[in-house]
C-alpha cells in the first residue's frame, strides 16, 4: 500500500494499478454513471455517462431509469364537485298524434309511394312534428303496407296463373 500525496492515508493497491495516487477522498474525479437506452422492446445496453448527464438524460427519455428515484409524476387531484340541483321540468313540446300522423303519412303513400314517404316521415321527426316513437310505429305500419301484396295484385298473380 502506498500513502496518498494529499493526506497521507493508505491507498488501495488496485487504485494504484489504475493509476491513481491519491486516495478516494481527495479525488475530484466524478464517479460514473450510465444510462440505459433500449433500441427495441429488450436487448437494452448502457451507455456510460457522467451523473448530471445521466439525471437529464433519464428526465428527458421516457423509459429512462434511475436506481434512486423514482419517475416524478405531476400529482393527480380529482376535485369533487357538489352534484347539480335536478330541476324537474315538464315537457311543454305538443307533437302531432298517432293517429294524425298515420293518416298524413297514409296518404303521403298513396300518393308518391314507399321511399319518398320515408323520406317524409324522417323530415316530420327531425322537424320535431312527431316524436321518435311515433315514427318508428308509423314506419312500421307503412313498411308492413308495402311488404303486403295489396287485394289489386293478388288478383293479377291469380289471373295470370290461371291463364
């Protein structure tokens, strides 16, 4: 063991073989650090860096780690908010009635058939004329019309079959 050149303390003989003469003490040198960088999702490899690079190069990197300290999240408050006071209000729209409207769309259909009368009942919803519930049972009806054959026709296909 050889004696330090500031203190006189004892130095290790593998400080010496590195080339130090002075004891750990009194050096001025930095210990080293790294940091990790992971260029796919494993096989990561360090990369040695001294301390002050590493602490930003670990705040700049998101997967960078640091064995002292953790990851310095802003803190997450939830405020709670008093519930809004429910005010019961009645529905004061007036809509036009089932049966009103089966009969304006009856004869909607009558007159110009089955798509544009879909197209008419869809514009008297959105208009806000009728409800949505009315619509779909108003549709339904005009769809169960259209699918079924009216009297007219039965007697055609009846006809044509026996001719």
């Amino acid at each position: 063991m050889t004696k330090c050149s500031r203190c006189s303390v004892d130095v290790p003989q593998a400080r010496i073989d590195e080339g130090y003469t002075i004891c750990v003490d009194c050096s001025t040198e930095e210990k080293v650090s790294c940091h990790t960088i992971y260029p796919h999702k494993t096989g990561g490899y360090i990369q040695v860096v001294t301390k002050e690079q590493s602490a930003n190069l670990n705040r700049l990197d998101r997967r960078g780690t640091s064995v002292k300290s953790s990851k310095h999240y802003k803190p997450f408050i939830v405020e709670k908010k008093e519930p809004k006071e429910y005010k019961n209000h009645r529905c004061t729209k007036v809509y036009t009635t089932y049966e009103t409207a089966l009969a304006k769309v009856n004869s909607y259909y009558e007159e110009w058939g089955y798509e544009p009368t879909l197209k008419y009942l869809r514009q008297m919803n959105s208009s806000g004329e009728i409800p949505l519930m009315t619509r779909v049972k108003v549709q339904d009806v005009i769809t169960e019309r259209y699918l079924n054959p009216s009297p007219r026709a039965l007697v055609r296909k009846i006809k044509r079959g026996v001719a």
